[in-house]
C-alpha cells in the first residue's frame, strides 16, 4: 500500500504541490494524470524520494518514508522498479549490463545467477538476442522494453513509470501500455503511472487521480471518469480523439 497524506512542495516559494492526499490501489494500475505543469512529475519524484517534500507523509504499507534516514528509505527502494520518461539507459553500457544495473547494487547473486535473471527479464518483455548491443542500437520501443526490464529485475513490489509511452509511434504505445498491464497482474505490483495520454488510461487504467495547478481535482475509475461533471477535467480528457469519440458514443446513448 502507498499513502500520500496532506503532501505538499514548494521550489523557490512557489507551491507545485498544495495538501495532495490519495491511497492507490494495491496491485492495480494507478495513473495521474493532468497537462504538463500540473505537478505529476514532481509528484512522482516526491513519492519515491528524488525529491524532499515541505510538508505531509508518504507511506508505504504504513511505514512513514519521508521520515526515513538514507539506509532506511535504501531498504524500501529495493522494493521500487522504476522507468523514467525516455527509458533513461545507460549509453555506455551494454543491454545486459543496463538490466544488470539493480542486482549489482542490490544483491549478492553471483554472475551467472544474475545472467540468468537478466534473460528472465528480456524474456519477460520479449526482447531477445541483443544482449550485447548498446541502447543506440535498438529501437525506442525496446530501449522502452529494455528499461521495463531492468525496472522488474528485483521482482518489486511497487512500479512507477513517469510518461512510458512518451515520443512511441501509436502501436508500439500501445504494446507498451498492455505490457505494463500485463506486468501489473502477473507479478502482482502495485502500478503508478504519469501520463496524459488518455489513450493509456483508457487500455489499462484502473484507478485515475487528476491534477490541476498541482492540487487533486479528482479521482476515480476510468469508467467514471468519462461521467465526470468536472469542468477542468472534461477538458482535459476530451482533448483527444478516442475520448472525443467515447463522449459523442455517451451522448448518442451508446455507452
């Protein structure tokens, strides 16, 4: 279970964040969602602890994180996959190595112990044979891969991903999003997504949190949201054409 309560952050005394408060559903896929500059990022980067908030908690499975010395808050992070926007590989390294990155640092497995977990991964995420090439040399939609499957490597209890479906052309967006669907039931992770793509919500959202100028404004299922008589909201979700498309099925009573 991740708890945020009464969060707030500030940079250079201007609040980003004003006394968010959400519960996200154990082993579902959790989106926020909201325009660029609403504070999703930042709230991303809050929860798993890049950033120091101002004020409020953030528990996971009741234990107060923020409040954790460096060694504490490390032991809990062994429990976080997390993908950054652009899939943030190591350019240098190999795409064994980059998978092989949190068993490193994480784990006394021996070579050939974590060989085999970074196959297990790829496997996961259908990539195969390019173990030894750099991520310059694969696709976006399998550097997007590869950085999932570096995310799993630990087996975690908690995966975040900010944007994974930034920059991908439709239907590799698509594979990605019903890939971390997929990830979602089969190791049983507990799932928070940023995104503005309704699209994403839509195919795998299970419980939805809009920000605006960085408060919560709403949150819900993907079912209720498309009933939502929130102003701010509707205008967001309806700026793109599958939502158009559901809102004009709505109006015609067909949903």
């Amino acid at each position: 279970m991740i708890k945020i309560e009464h969060l707030y952050k500030e940079f250079q005394h201007a609040e980003v964040l004003k006394d968010i408060s959400v519960e996200f559903q154990e082993k579902k896929t959790n989106m926020i969602i909201g325009q660029s500059g609403s504070g999703k990022t930042v709230l991303l980067k809050c929860i798993i602890g890049l950033l120091d908030i101002d004020q409020g908690r953030i528990l996971y499975d009741d234990i107060v994180f923020n409040q954790l010395n460096f060694k504490k808050k490390k032991e809990i992070r062994k429990n976080i996959g997390m993908v950054f926007q652009g899939g943030a590989l190591f350019d240098s390294e190999t795409v064994e190595q980059n998978v092989k990155f949190p068993l490193d640092m994480f784990t006394n497995m021996t070579e050939d112990e974590k060989h085999r977990r970074v196959n297990e991964c790829l496997e996961r995420v259908n990539i195969h044979n390019v173990n030894s090439l750099y991520p310059a040399e694969i696709s976006g939609g399998m550097q997007k891969r590869v950085a999932i499957a570096r995310a799993i490597a630990l087996n975690p209890k908690y995966l975040f991903f900010d944007e994974p479906i930034s920059g991908l052309d439709p239907k590799t967006a698509i594979r990605i999003d019903r890939l971390i669907g997929e990830l979602t039931k089969d190791i049983e992770t507990t799932t928070i997504i940023n995104t503005h793509d309704m699209n994403s919500v839509m195919e795998i959202g299970d419980k939805v949190i809009f920000l605006y100028n960085g408060e919560k404004w709403w949150e819900g299922s993907r079912e209720e949201i498309l009933h939502s008589d929130n102003p701010e909201l509707n205008d967001f979700v309806f700026a793109t054409n599958l939502a158009k498309t559901v809102r004009d099925l709505r109006k015609s009573g067909h949903t």
